[in-house]
C-alpha cells in the first residue's frame, strides 16, 4: 500500500462480542485517498436490544442515547458508500469487518472488502513489543485520542497511525507488512453459512455443530474459536473422522469465555446434558467408578460409579477410573505391592485362604492372621495417594476468570465469575443479575468427573485464585 491508496478507517461499538446476536451501537468512519482527508462520518445505531452496564461503562454509550438513534437498516446506504471500493481498516478488524458483514446481510447486502487489520500490522512492525492494543498504540507512538472508545474517535487515531508509519517506516518495509496484515479468507464448503468465517472470533469459547433437521452433532472448545472452527470444517480437513464431521455440518454456534476455564467448563456442561453424536467423551462420567471401602469391618473395598456419588461421599473415595476392569487392575496393583488380601477386598472368591497368602505375599488378614483392623488400616494408607479431594472451599462459590489482555467475552473489561459448588459446576455470569440466579440454582445431584479433573489442574495451576463465599457475601459486593 502507498499513499495513492482508497482507504477506509473504520470503529465500531457495539452491545457484545458475538456478532451473531449482539449489536452495532456507533459507526466511525474516516476515508483517505491519495494521503488526503477526504471525509469523516459518524452516527450512533439504536441496537434494538438494552444496552448492558457493563457496555455503558465501557463506550459511554446508554440505552436512553441510541432510543432514538436510525436502525441500521435506516442508514445501511450510507454507510456502503462511504466503505465501498476501499481497503477497510480497523483495528482487530476481523471483529468491525464481521459485525458490520452481518449487519449488511439483515438488509440483504452481500458486503465485501480488502480488510486489514492494524492489530496484525503493529505486531509486524514493533515485534519487540508485547502489547499492541490501540492504548499501547496511542502511547507508544504519541498519537491524540478525543474521544476513547466512541467510534470516530478510534478511527482517527487509526488513520494517525497509518499516516505516521508512511512518514517514519521506509514504503517497502511497509508494503510488506501490510500485505501480511491483509486478512486471509478462509475456504468453506458451500454447505456452510456464507460469512461464516468473518463472524468467528479469536477468542476462547465452546461451539456446537449442527447438521440436517438441526440434530447436535459435535461439540467443542477451544482457546481461539475462529482458527479451530475453520480447521475443522476447512474444505479439505485432515482424517476421515474429520472430513466425515465437516461434510454433515449445517449450523455453527458458540460462547466466548473469559479463557480456557471457562471454556473447559462450558464444553463439558454441554457435553453433559446435550450428549452429541460425535464427542469422545461422552462415557467418561457415565463409566467411570471410584473405590470405595466398606463402612462396617468387612475390610472389603467396592466400586461404585462416579455419577451416583453425592459432595458427602468424597472423602471416603478413592480414584477415578474409566471403566470396572481399570478400577479393578488398579486395586490388584495396590493389593499385591502392599501384600494386602484380594479374598478381603472383594477380588478373589475362595474357599479358606486367599492364593497370595500360599506364595508368602498376603500377611493372611482371611484367616486371622494378620488382625482385620489393621489389614484396613493398610488398606486406607495404600489408597490415600489415590483419595478424591475435598472441597477446598466452604461451600458455594463465584471464581473469577479475567479475561486475556484485561477484556471479558462481551468485548469490556473484565472477565466472568464461574459458579461452583462442590466440584459441580451451575454456570458462568457477567452481570450482578446472572450471578444472582446463578448463587441460588440447585446443584446437580451427582459427582462430575470432567468437572473435577477441570478444576483441580486449574487449581493446582493458579494458587492465588480470586473467589467469593457466595453464602455470606451479598452478589453486589462481588462485582
């Protein structure tokens, strides 16, 4: 690109990050050709859906402020022939590009430009910096911002920006990164939405997909939901198993996350109570057992399945297996390390003594050679490396997950409260109202195995976790 070049700098607010049912609150637009300012244009859009305090917060932008704002239908025209036939440019442009796409295709206009994104472009340009938000942008290289977070303004900071690298870069340097800034469009089989792949977002989340009759066939998570949706469904995937799924898939959907727990969890939720076809993980909570040593002085230790445990049963649990026969493989391994009897444990069904105890490597707990009591005792030592936790908390709490780079899913700082509740999982909110709800919904019945396993690496991986004691501090405090 040179400066004979017809661009468009473009700025969107909106009321979320999904732009496949959030809004267009404010268009900005600033269009240069030839190095020269040819016009700036903006208007505010009535969203025809509330405005969340949050997104308030965040633009300035109120419900009471777009009230009566023009739909976007009112000045769709508008807006293409300030955008057509430019390089549209914007920074994090997949996210302008695909909410104003999806706003053109509600008024039947199929829209499509060169797109380059200035997030891309800095992050080419200044590789030794970490940071390359419009912030660090506006600092780093003394630009002027009148009006943060509204639309005109950030496009003006935008067109500032590229007109200071056309002074200071040398032009061929430029060219170059801005070739690689241009977005690629992917290739999708004809079968899919048109405009998908604009829509996506690079973001964490869980997605769903659909096919013929709108049946689930498939659903997953992922730390960058655009490049593992467009992997999967690409038009040549890799594996059969994969060509398989992308050729009956119809309909996409997902939720961004704060981050990856809040995906892993999500994913797992879904997986739970909607049981698609093609998910791997389906039996892992349905098979999988625990072992459970008897209450009375039996000394024997049963397996009972994982999903008919209560919270009150974990502290006499021991192991998550995935099936009976590894739940029974591992006991036997316990069993002859620690010269324990298979006979008392409930593994060997024999008349008199057990066979360990004939070859020397049983202490003879079935014939009262070694007491029972202390045969149990052995037995509860040997087990406690394998002891399902308890829960570290008091009861129910909200986990907080910030966001990566200080922004939540709906595109505002922050990030989301995961509700949790003895290694269950209730639900994720964004605002006092779902975290409300959330604190009094009741607990699933039975232990979750996903859920735990999810939790507890998450645990183990952040000791400073920043929780609230949702039974004795009031929902307003937590936000």
């Amino acid at each position: 690109m040179d400066a004979a070049d017809n661009l468009v700098f473009v700025d969107l607010e909106t009321t979320g990050g999904n732009p496949a049912y959030d809004r267009i609150t404010e268009v900005g637009i600033v269009r240069v050709q030839n190095g020269v300012l040819l016009e700036e244009w903006s208007s505010l859009v009535n969203p025809e859906c509330p405005i969340s305090p949050y997104i308030e917060a965040f633009t300035g932008i109120s419900s009471e402020m777009v009230a009566d704002a023009p739909l976007f239908a009112a000045i769709a025209a508008t807006v293409l022939d300030k955008v057509r036939g430019a390089v549209f440019i914007a920074h994090n442009a997949r996210f302008d590009y695909s909410f104003l796409r999806g706003e053109f295709r509600k008024v039947g206009v199929d829209f499509v430009a060169e797109v380059m994104c200035t997030v891309k472009l800095s992050r080419r340009l200044f590789p030794g910096h970490n940071r390359h938000n419009l912030d660090a942008l506006i600092e780093r290289h003394g630009l002027a911002c009148s009006a943060r977070h509204r639309a005109l303004g950030d496009a003006r900071v935008l067109k500032e920006f590229w007109l200071k690298l056309q002074r200071e870069v040398p032009a061929q340097i430029l060219a170059a990164a801005a070739r690689r800034a241009v977005l690629a469009v992917p290739k999708l089989p004809a079968h899919l939405p048109p405009g998908l792949a604009d829509e996506l977002p690079e973001a964490p989340g869980a997605y769903r997909f659909f096919g013929e009759s709108d049946v689930l066939l498939y659903i997953g998570r992922s730390n960058s939901l655009r490049n593992t949706i467009l992997t999967q469904l690409a038009d040549q995937p890799s594996g059969a198993r994969q060509q398989m799924l992308a050729a009956q898939v119809r309909r996409v959907d997902w939720v961004q996350t704060a981050g990856e727990l809040g995906a892993m969890l999500l994913e797992s939720d879904w997986t739970r109570s909607q049981r698609p076809l093609y998910n791997r993980r389906l039996k892992s909570n349905a098979d999988a057992v625990t072992l459970r040593p008897a209450a009375d002085s039996s000394g024997r230790v049963y397996l009972q399945r994982i999903d008919t445990l209560v919270p009150g049963d974990l502290a006499h649990s021991f192991g998550v297996f995935h099936s009976d026969k590894d739940a029974r493989k591992a006991l036997n391994d316990i069993a002859r390390a620690h010269q324990l009897c298979l006979k008392v444990l409930g593994l060997e069904e024999s008349a008199g003594s057990c066979f360990a105890l004939q070859v020397g490597k049983c202490r003879g707990a079935c014939t009262g050679k070694e007491p029972l009591i202390l045969h149990t005792v052995r037995v509860q030592m040997a087990l406690s490396a394998l002891k399902i936790k308890s829960w570290p908390f008091p009861g129910r709490i909200a986990l907080r997950e910030r966001a990566v780079g200080g922004f939540a899913a709906d595109g505002t700082r922050g990030g989301e409260f995961h509700v949790l509740d003895h290694w269950m999982y209730l639900g994720s909110a964004r605002s006092e109202e779902e975290l409300a709800a959330l604190s009094t919904r009741q607990a699933y019945a039975a232990f979750d195995v996903d859920v735990y396993k999810i939790l507890l690496r998450h645990f183990s991986n952040h000791p400073n976790l920043d929780w609230h004691d949702l039974r004795a501090e009031k929902i307003a405090d937590v936000f």
